[in-house]
C-alpha cells in the first residue's frame, strides 16, 4: 500500500479508507485523514467496445450501466482522491484489491456488498453459549471466505460459560474443524483465556470479525486491544438496517500491527456469484470427493447410489453435521437469520 503517492505525482493522491458511514469515506494517507465523498462516475461501468481494438474510437464509450454493488468504495480500499481542501476530497479511484469479502446484499436485487477489501483473515465468532452455537452460520461464513479466497479461522466466545458436557460437546465440533484445517480459539473475555493468542493471529494482518449479533465480538475486539472501548461501542450500527448505502464500519489500528473490522448486526449473509453446483467446492473436507460419485458431476450428494461424499462421511471423513450445513447452504444459498 503506497501511503506517500504524493511524493511521485503531485495531483495523485491516495490512502486507504478506514471508516465509513453512509455516503462518507474517511481516508487515512500517511498521517492525514481525508473526509471523501465518491464520484458519480464510481458508480458507473464504462462500457467500450471490444471488436477491433485497432479501429478509430475504440477507447470510446459505447454504453453505461450502473453498477451491480450496493457501495463501490469498501473499509480497506485504496483509492486515489482528489483533495478539495480543509480536510475534504473525492474520491475518482479504487485500486486493484488484493482480495474482498462479498456478500449478496439482503433485497429482492442481486447486489454484491463487499464488506472488507484487501482482508487477509476472516474470523466467524460464534459463542459457546448464551446465544448458543449457530454452526451452521459459521458453515456460511467459512464458505464465503473461501469463496472469495481469504484464510479464515474460527473464534469461539464465552467458554466461561458452558457447563463440562457442553464443553465435551463443543470440543467435538472444534476437533472437526481442526481436522478440515481450520484453527480454532477458544477465548473468555472475562478472564482473558484465548486472547492473547488471538492477538498474535491477528499481528501484521488486516481481519475482519463477523458473526451474529451478541457473540461478544466488540467485547473480543475490546479485549485484543483495551482503550478501543468507546470507539468500538459508537460501530454499533446495524449493516442490515434502512438502505443499503447505510453501513457504518470501520478498521481500528492495533498495537502490535494490523488491522481489524468489526462488523455489526448483519441479519443475513448469502454468498454472492457462486454457482450452487460448486458449494461442495468450498467445503475443504467435502471438495476431494466432488465429481467422484458414480453420477459425477450430476449427483446431488443424497440418495444417488456409490456417491462418494455420503462414502466419505459413513466413513467418518465428513462429519454430519457439516454435510447437513453443505446441503443448506446448496439449496438456500441466502440465509436469514432468526
Ligand atoms: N460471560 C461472558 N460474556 C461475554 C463474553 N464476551 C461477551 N460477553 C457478553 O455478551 C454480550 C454481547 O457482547 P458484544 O460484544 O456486544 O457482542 P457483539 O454483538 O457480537 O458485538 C455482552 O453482554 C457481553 O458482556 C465472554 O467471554 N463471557
Ligand atoms: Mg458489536
Ligand atoms: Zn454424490
């Protein structure tokens, strides 16, 4: 991320956007913060034509269409602005990401919501107890990391807690993920258990926390890094709340290096420009056994004789209960959360 743009070009400036409320982007280049507004032409895909590259006026536009995304600027987008003076600028660009967290936006319109560009590490938060564990939205949080590519790894709260059956019980599931590769926290805010141990996870990377809401995600945010307290409690915003464009995120510096995001009160998270045919896909632990069914491709993983998932699981290589999660997620690709 090159913070100092100003040094090579005087008129191309750029930065990151580290918080946002609807319609405002706050953009830190190097130790200035920029309040931005985005350009209409963000908003826009410049359609040219693609026959032909060597005719006259190609580089001209043929057509315009909106674009297909609730917000075009995303928490951790470098962009290029222009500074309009006191503090104040528009922003004309967004850089290439490296990677981006979507999600299909809740509404009858297919719109993809990117909630976290460039994230290096997306981590469900699901509470041991009181609300319960919701496996099956942390299923859909895992799936859409690896649908959009980024490392993920899970963060259980409030181990404090469960009573010694439950915590039997919960130590299954945490062993299953960590078969299938994924790490697993265990944390108590109170007592502090398991944060340090996020905090090294966290150091030098960009994360994002998602998870419903009252898992304890500001708690665990407040925790990892004490005297964030009343900045973190003024994010309480519901991402799901009045029109899309009304999120209000943003990315809170930590101590030791990097970033993380909370995310708060989204109601639904459906995966965004994923063929439910290739669910199996995001499974890592279902994926080997996709096309290896007697019915390949075809076989929809349920009755069908010699299916190699179901094989896999009678053999205990797919657990149930994230078989079950896989077949949700295939048939209701958007969950709301109840
Ligand atoms: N006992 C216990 N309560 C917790 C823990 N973490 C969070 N909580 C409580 O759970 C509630 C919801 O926490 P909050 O951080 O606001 O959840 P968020 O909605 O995911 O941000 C609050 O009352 C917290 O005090 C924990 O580790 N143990
Ligand atoms: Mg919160
Ligand atoms: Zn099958």
């Amino acid at each position: 991320m090159s913070l100092n743009a100003f040094d090579t070009h005087p008129l191309v400036l750029s930065g990151i956007v580290f918080k946002k409320s609807t319609g405002i982007y706050h953009v830190r280049s190097g130790e200035r913060v920029v309040t931005c507004a985005i350009s209409n032409r963000l908003r826009k895909v410049l359609i040219y034509p693609i026959a032909d590259r060597s005719s006259i006026g190609h580089h001209r536009v043929v057509d315009i269409e909106d674009i297909h995304m609730v917000d075009p600027v995303a928490i951790g987008d470098e962009v290029v602005y222009t500074d309009a003076g006191e503090g104040s600028g528009l922003i004309t660009e967004v850089r290439p990401r490296r990677t981006q967290l979507t999600r299909r936006a809740p509404g009858p319109k297919p719109l993809e919501q990117v909630i976290v560009a460039n994230v290096d590490v997306v981590i469900p938060v699901v509470s041991g107890a009181q609300p319960k564990p919701r496996w099956g939205m942390i299923d859909r949080y895992l799936a859409s990391a690896e649908s959009c590519g980024v490392a993920a790894m899970v963060c259980v709260t409030k181990i404090d807690l469960l009573r010694k059956h439950q915590m039997d019980e919960l130590m299954e599931v945490v062993e299953d993920y960590r078969r299938i590769g994924y790490a697993v926290l265990l944390t108590n805010s109170s007592t502090g258990d398991g944060i340090e141990a996020l905090r090294e996870k966290l150091t030098g990377k960009l994360s994002a926390l998602v998870g419903m809401s009252g898992v304890g995600k500001t708690t665990l945010l407040n925790a990892v890094q004490p005297g964030l307290g009343l900045r973190v409690s003024a994010v309480n915003v519901m991402l799901d709340k009045g029109r899309h464009t009304t999120t209000n995120l943003e990315m809170f510096p930590l101590d030791g290096g990097g970033y993380i995001v909370d995310t708060p009160g989204m109601k639904t998270f459906g995966l965004w420009d994923t063929d439910m045919d290739d669910v199996g896909l995001l499974f890592p632990e279902i994926a080997p056994f996709v096309g290896q069914c007697k019915f390949g491709l075809d076989c929809q993983h349920q009755t069908e004789p010699g299916c190699a998932v179901k094989a896999a699981m009678e053999r205990g290589e797919i657990s149930g209960r994230r078989y079950r999660n896989y077949l949700s997620i295939r048939d209701q690709p958007t969950a709301e959360l109840k």
